[in-house]
C-alpha cells in the first residue's frame, strides 16, 4: 500500500510541475532563418534595381515587387520577361525551408475587354499563375506554396523597416509615402517564419 501511495505522489507531482517527456519523434523541430538573413539572401539574390521594397513583418520578410514586371494591364498571363526574377525566387525557396505566400494587390485595371469583372478576380487568378508556374516549371512542393488575391483592399503602407533597393538604404515613413501608390500595383512574395497548414 506504501508502494501505491508512493507512486501515486510521484505522478502527481510529475503533472503538477509540468515536467513532460517525449521520445524525439515527438518533437519536429528544423531550423528556419530569421528575417534579417532571409533579407540578406533575397537582396543578394535578386536581379532587380527598382521596383522592390523589403518589408520585415512579424509573420517573416514581404519582398515586394511592382505587378508590372509579371503583368500586362488586364492581363493574368505571366510575363516572360519576368520569368528570371520567378526563377531566381524559386531557387531561393528550394534551399529554404520556409514556406512562401503569394500575394497580388492591383487597382484600376481596364477590364473591358476580360473576362474578368473586377480588380479581385483578376488579382486571384495573377497570385494563382505565379503559384503554378512555381510548381509546375520550379518543381516546388504544392505544400511550401499557397496564392492570396486583395485586389485594391490593402493599399501599401510602408515602415521604417521597409528597405528599397533603388536606393539601397532603409526608407523611413516619410519616404515610404512616396512610393505608395506605385507599389499599390505588386505582388508580395511573403517568406513565413513559422510553419503554416492548410
């Protein structure tokens, strides 16, 4: 009975602290880099001198590029000539092990002559074809992806951690304002910073 008593206390007090054990199965751990070396490898890496701002979030680093690299107006078809900056951005994410939303935010579009009825349909299907073309020619997990349209519902709101390349230093608020409304128009390619599920 003293041998019962015994264990019993044990277990209580083994609940009561909190210690828990796990076999390593258990825990699913893998190093991810933060969003200061996320930032170092994608401006070393990518090939465009305007047109781009850097954004630290607390979700993980926004490379924000102009839509009019990917993009005709009206259209959801990719760009060819954007096809180096995609494949450089590929390259990049298969010797990461982030995972990477892709985001288009557009406005004023002339869809006259689309079969597209507004500036979020048309959003959703542009985030939509960089997710595929990433997949299909980049051969990258349909798992480490996933495609977001906005349309014109989040304008661009620049911060003092917001960094633009054409002029190689940080931007400040006062000078994110300038750039607002032509980064509206962009795709954000979002490098998380946890690990995300669908």
């Amino acid at each position: 009975m003293r041998y019962l008593y015994t264990v019993f206390l044990i277990l209580i007090m083994i609940f009561c602290t909190g210690v828990t054990y796990f076999d390593d199965k258990c825990l699913n751990i893998s190093y991810q880099p933060n969003t200061d070396k996320l930032e170092t490898i994608f401006k070393a890496a990518l090939p465009l001198k305007e047109g781009i701002v850097f954004t630290k979030v607390p979700r993980g680093l926004v490379v924000s590029i102009d839509e009019r690299y990917f993009f005709s107006d009206g259209e959801a078809r990719i760009r060819e000539s954007s096809l180096c900056i995609l494949d450089t951005i590929i390259l990049l994410l298969h010797k990461l092990p982030n995972y990477c939303v892709v985001e288009n935010h557009t406005q004023d579009n002339n869809l006259a002559c689309t079969i597209y009825n507004d500036d979020c349909e048309i959003s959703i299907a542009r985030s939509a074809n960089i997710v595929q073309y990433m997949i299909k020619y980049g051969k990258l997990s349909p798992s480490q992806l996933f495609s977001l349209g906005y349309g014109q519902y989040m304008p661009f709101r620049g911060n003092v951690e917001s960094y633009d390349s054409s002029k190689g230093i940080p931007t400040g608020m006062a000078a994110s304002q300038n750039c607002n409304n032509k980064m509206n128009k962009r795709i954000d390619f979002v490098i998380l910073e946890y690990e995300a599920k669908r």
